[in-house]
C-alpha cells in the first residue's frame, strides 16, 4: 500500500541550515533551531555547550612558582643524599 497524498516539506527545506563542520569536512545539514544558528546536535539546545566562566579550565597549582621551587628543594636534597649514600658505601669500614 503507497501513500497517494504529497508531503508538504516546502517549510522544513526553507528553514535555516546549522552549518557546523562535520567530521567529514562538510557542513551539517540539520535544520537550525528556532532563533539559533546551530541544530540540537551542535550547541543550539539549552544546556548545551561549556559551563560559564569556563570552570573546566581552573588550575591546579601543580605548576606555580612556589610548587616548583619546591620540587627543585625536594629535587636537591635527594641528590645530596645519593652522594652521601656513595660515599657511605665506598668508604671502608
């Protein structure tokens, strides 16, 4: 059984186009959201998208200038006491 009625489309082919880059290279050709320029897929949807003020980028301290300086005291101190080590096990007695 075939359906004998045409669909009308014409509105969902004039609506705006999303326009993100796809992994193939070319553009998405879902429809945009209503008022956004990209589909639900790409970032139009509430809620989608980073956190404001960008939180997912918030340090850790690992690489701050105190914590590196003390990581060259730790550093230094293991090496004096290696030398120390070899010359306990080199000197007789």
């Amino acid at each position: 059984m075939s359906a004998n009625h045409i669909r009308n489309t014409s509105a969902m082919s004039a609506s705006p186009r999303c326009g993100a880059g796809t992994r193939g290279g070319s553009a998405c050709r879902a429809p945009a959201l209503r008022g956004k320029l990209r589909c639900r897929m790409h970032g139009g949807a509430a809620g989608s998208g980073a956190p404001w003020g960008n939180r997912n980028a918030q340090k850790h301290g690992a690489f701050t200038g105190e914590r590196i300086a003390e990581r060259r005291a730790i550093q230094a101190l293991l090496g004096e006491t290696r030398k120390l080590l070899v010359e306990m096990k080199s000197t007789p007695g």
